[in-house]
C-alpha cells in the first residue's frame, strides 16, 4: 500500500522550477537497509559454511578416536609401557572417544537452534524490507507519475531490479539455510549412531583392554600379548655362524610372535654347561652374556629381544618343595634330533614328549641338572638353583630346514600349543632350545625371510660398545692414534681339510704362499696409494696358537714345522706388525680370552682405514661392520683346492719314491 505522508511531503519540498527529485532521506536509507541485509546475509552463510566445515571436522576427530596407543608394528595396541600403561591408555581412550562425541552432538544441537532462529529472523527481515522496499517505490511511482519525470522512471526501475535481485538472493539463502538444516539433522542421526554403537561396544572393547592389561612386552600381527620366550641353552655355532643363526631366530620369533632371551656366550658359542649364571658362578668364572660381543640395546630396538633378567622376573613362580624360594620356570625344554633315523613313538609327528625315553638315545647330548635335594620345587627339574623346567620335548631337526614360510610358522605354532597343553603355567611359555643348529627353519628364514627384509642383520646386531671402546684404545697405544691397515688370513681351515693326505703341510704352504703374496700386493699398492710407505700393519690370524683358535689341530711334526714357515712369510711381508697380545686381554678382565680375543681382532679390524683379507666367515663379519660404518674394505678369494692339494701330494709321493714320511 501507498504511503499518502511521504508522498505529499516529497511534492512539498520539490521548488517550483525544479525536475522532481525523490526524498533523499527516505530512499537512500532504505537502499542502504536492503544492501546491508544483503551483506549481512552473505555474513551469516559464510559463517554458517565455516561452522559446518569445523563441525565436520571436529566431528570426524571426535568420532576417529581409537582404541590403543598406536603401535610400533602398526597394530594400534603397543603396549610396551607396561600392563598400567595399557590400562590408562585404553580407559582414557574410550572416555575420550564418549566425551567428544557427546560435545559433538551438544554442538550440533546448538547450531541447529541458532539456525532456526537465523531462519525466522533472516524470513522476517526480507517480509520487512521487501514491503518497505515496495511501499518505498509505489510512494516514489506516485510522486513520478505525478511529476512525469523520465529520471525517476529510471530510478524506479533500478530499484525494482536491485528489489528482484535481493528477493533472488534471499530465496538463494533460504534453499542454502534449508539444505544446511538437512545436513545437521543427519549429522546429528550419525553421531547418535556412533554413540549408541559405542555404547554397546564398551564392554566388549573394555575385556579387550583387560586381557591387554597385563601385557607389558608387545602384540604380535594378531593382536595377541606375546608372553612366550624361546631361550638358546646349546648352540653348536660360533661367532660368525653363532651370529647368523641368532638372528635367524629372532627373525622367526617376531614373525611367529614370541620373544628370544639374550644367551650366555662363552668361546663365541653358546654351550651346554654355561647357559645360566649359575654355572657361570660356581666355577669363579665372570658372567658373559650376548651383550659382550654384540649391543644388546640396539637388538632389543627390533622388538622381540628381552634381557635374561627380564624373561626370569616374568617366569617367576614360587615353590616350597625342600627350600622355599623363587626360582624362573621353563615349560619346556626343546631337543633337536638332526639325525634321520631317530627314534620317535609310533604316529608321532614332528614333536613328542621325550620327558623320560631321550636317555635312552645315543650320542645325546644329556641336560645338565642338579640334584633332587637341590631342586625341592614340587613336579620341577632343576637346570640349577635359580631355574627349573617342567617337561622336555623332542624335535625331528632335521625336518624344520627346508619348509617354507606357511609351514614354519604353523610348525612353531603348534609346537607352542603343545607345550602350553601340558605344562602348569600356561600364562608365559617358556622352551629352551638345545642341540640347536643354524638349520633350523634355514629354508624360510634364510631363503625367503632374509632376502625380503634383512634389516636385523645390516642395523641391529652390531658389535658391542665395549669391543669398539677396545679398539679405539688399541689404536691410540699401539698405533699412536694413527691410521694403520689391518689384514686377516687363515691358515687353520685349509689346514684341518687337507692334514690326512697332505701329511708334510706342502699343498698347504703352496697355498699359504701364494694367498700372502696377494694380500701383500693390496697392502703395497694401498701405502704407496695413501703416501705413507711406514703405515702400520695390524695382523689379525690363527697362526698366532698353531692354527688352533677356530678348533683346527696339526697333527704331526711336518704339519707343525709348515705352520712356522707360514707365520714367518706372513709376519716379513709388510713391514711394521702389530698383533693382539696377551697383555692386551689382560685389559679386558674377562674370563673368556678366546672369545674376547676373536671378538677384538675383528673390532681392530673394522677401525682400520683398509681392510685387506681372505674371505671366510670372520672377514665377512668385518666388511658387514665396515659397510654398515660406510668403510673401505679389500675381500677376495684365496682359492684352494681339494683336487689340486690330492695331485700334488701324488706327484710329490711319486718323485719321493712314495714315501710320504708319515705324520713325524
């Protein structure tokens, strides 16, 4: 409807000789009113948009809470902090998870309201200005008709199109506010969903994380608490081949699920009669563990390595029997027959209880054990005061070495179920491992395992702090904290497999020979190289006890006498020699001086600024080091040959009328 005031006062103030105007007052207001709606309204679905992007946002953190802490392996339940770690990790989670969906659905709800309020507010401001706006241009249409003026005819249609425009706008917003009110209703459905769904859930996820309480090592792929431990108490390796099949296990245990105890070494082996510290103790020997020749700390980063004392506190039980004490218990221990034709029960498998018949076996090698007065511990054997076993279990070797991955796993797995089947405590499952070799499970761990991921060998078992702390005061007395070149050479092994025929040692100083004159050319071509024709020479070899410290024994006068001619070329071929003596253990203070001796020579080595030798398994232990320390290094064959040693030892016994001299 027309407003009769504002169209008189319009005529009133318009001077006689004047085109007519409109009343500046009233319509420039009116414009600025409807341009300020208009901007507030785009305001308010900015604002509007920005809030549902939060929302969205907020909600997908609220609703994406886990359950876990997000572990190493990528399972989302680590719990290496311990079983109360676990606990307040878990409970907090799904407080958490409950509280931020509530605060979502609250904020949803109170955005709903504030949207329905902006909704009648923004329909109420354009019923206002929109009759405003028109009663505006009908008192303005009235006042230009009157005065026939072409201007405001103009002005008038720019205000009906401005009015269309915003109606436009408005209707735009209004279809925006409605479907915004569709997307909260629905969002509001989700997260009642969510919560009712966790809701129902909380039990079950709260046993969850009760039968996770306790788990203070790790889970395996299936999420399962690994509380079941492999020790190695007999071991046939050493060194090198100790070391290879050490990692072979551990890599075994973390794909099996169980967790592999640091072994007591001693002569770069493990052995029967030195596995606990007891046996250590009783002979005035000091404790020598894995963690003297390689760093246990960076093994125990791969996950499934765990310190004796560690696998003892979680093993330990409480017995009375003759002495009330604690003692570590081991479920089982596992033999492993390498023989083909070993007796087992009829319809045995792979594994069997062997708790009486293995004394029966021959060529067996017996566990050791203390007497029954000792053990005192109820259905327990003892292995010695602070450890006892509860069954013994025999394994058919033999048969673990070529099968793939599915059936290596699986073979492990049943061999745990067994055990757990017939032992008390089936909480931590403990099986020692005797008579064990580097073939077992060789074909899936070194075939198909290492040549994937062999990550554990080239970063994790590296030689201990303690030798490379040696090493480097070596170098500081000995070599005058100069670089020096450091070769290695091995005259035992040849030795060991030619002695029956080659009698008088000459295949064998052939050999010898011709492998130092090689190395002595590298040494030669490398001092001229680096400018310093005076570079010491450290000299690490068995020839130091007559070729004895790999276990290779001369046997006769002639092999003897060839040995001696051997280590003198060797020590007249590059000038300044230095070598590990006997005073240089004595700094060491251990009780195993083989060990340590092997285990130093190679820490010498690797600090060497060249590395020159044959290859055997001690050279490739230091160009492992070496590469891993991104190091030079000179490895190459010193070939010998069992066909050639048989020729020349004939034609050596033809022109000598066939007498060899025997073994004098």
């Amino acid at each position: 409807m027309s407003s009769p005031r504002i169209g008189m006062n319009m005529q009133q103030k318009m001077a006689p000789n004047q085109a007519p105007r409109l009343g500046t007052p009233i319509w420039f207001i009116t414009f600025l009113i409807i341009i300020g709606v208009f901007l507030a309204v785009q305001l308010v679905s900015m604002v509007s948009n920005d809030g549902d992007a939060t929302s969205l946002q907020g909600g997908g953190q609220g609703l994406g809470i886990g359950i876990g802490g997000g572990g190493n392996d990528g399972s989302g339940l680590d719990s290496s902090n311990g079983a109360g770690s676990v606990t307040g990790t878990v409970g907090a989670s799904i407080g958490h998870t409950a509280f931020a969906t509530q605060l979502e659905l609250d904020k949803l709800r109170r955005e709903n309201e504030q949207l329905k309020q902006d909704l009648q507010t923004v329909e109420g401001q354009k019923s206002g200005l929109v009759a405003a706006s028109v009663a505006n241009m009908e008192s303005a249409a009235t006042g230009n008709v009157v005065g026939g003026d072409a201007q405001v005819q103009h002005e008038l249609q720019e205000l009906r199109r401005k009015n269309a425009e915003l109606t436009r706008n408005h209707d735009e917003q209004l279809a925006e506010f409605v479907r915004r009110e569709k997307e909260l209703h629905a969002q509001i459905a989700s997260a009642q969903l969510s919560a009712q769904q966790q809701s129902s859930s909380t039990f079950l996820q709260s046993s969850s994380a009760a039968a996770r309480a306790a788990c203070n090592t790790w889970t395996d792929t299936r999420r399962r608490c690994v509380n079941r431990y492999v020790l190695l108490y007999d071991l046939w390796e050493r060194l090198v081949n100790f070391r290879s099949a050490f990692i072979n296990i551990v890599l075994i245990g973390k794909d099996v699920g169980f967790n592999v105890v640091v072994p007591f070494v001693h002569e770069t082996k493990v052995q029967a009669g030195l596995h606990t510290p007891h046996h250590y103790l009783e002979k005035n020997m000091s404790v020598t563990t894995l963690g003297e020749y390689f760093s246990v700390p960076e093994m125990k980063k791969f996950g499934n390595v765990y310190e004796y004392e560690e696998w003892a506190e979680k093993a330990a039980k409480f017995v009375k029997g003759n002495q009330w004490r604690v003692v570590s218990v081991v479920s089982a221990i596992v033999v492993f027959y390498w023989d083909k034709d070993i007796p087992r029960p009829a319809n045995a498998g792979s594994f069997w209880w062997c708790d009486e018949s293995i004394h029966d076996v021959p060529n067996m090698p017996k566990v050791e054990t203390i007497s029954a007065e000792a053990a005192g511990t109820e259905n327990y054997k003892a292995l010695s005061s602070q450890v006892v076993y509860e069954r013994r279990v025999c394994v058919a070797g033999h048969e673990t070495e070529f099968m793939d991955d599915r059936g290596s796993q699986a073979q492990l797995e049943q061999l745990f179920a067994f055990v757990e089947s017939g032992v008390t405590n089936k909480a931590t499952v403990t099986l020692a491992f005797q008579n064990y070799r580097k073939y077992g499970w060789k074909n899936y761990v070194q075939v198909l395992r290492r040549k994937v991921d062999n990550r554990l060998s080239e970063n994790y078992v590296t030689l201990s702090p303690k030798v490379l702390s040696f090493a480097d005061s070596f170098k500081r007395r000995k070599m005058g904290g100069e670089d020096y070149i450091a070769i290695h050479f091995r005259a035992g092994r040849v030795m060991a497999h030619t002695q029956d025929y080659d009698t008088r040692g000459e295949y064998l100083k052939y050999w010898a020979f011709g492998c130092i004159n090689s190395i002595q050319q590298k040494v030669d071509h490398w001092k001229a190289a680096s400018m310093k024709p005076n570079m010491k020479v450290f000299v690490a070899t068995d020839l130091l006890n007559d070729g004895m410290r790999g276990g290779e024994h001369p046997r006769g006068m002639h092999l003897r006498r060839a040995l001696q001619e051997i280590k003198d070329r060797l020590f007249t071929a590059f000038g300044e020699t230095v070598v590990l003596e006997q005073s240089d253990l004595d700094l060491i203070g251990s009780s195993d001086l083989m060990g340590m001796a092997s285990l130093l020579d190679i820490g010498i080595a690797v600090r060497s600024v060249q590395f020159i030798s044959m290859r055997d398994s001690f050279a490739k232990l230091v160009v492992h080091e070496r590469t891993r320390l991104e190091l030079r290094s000179d490895m190459f064959l010193c070939d010998w040959s069992e066909t050639a040693a048989k020729s020349m030892v004939a034609e050596n016994r033809e022109g000598a009328g066939g007498n060899d001299g025997g073994n004098n």
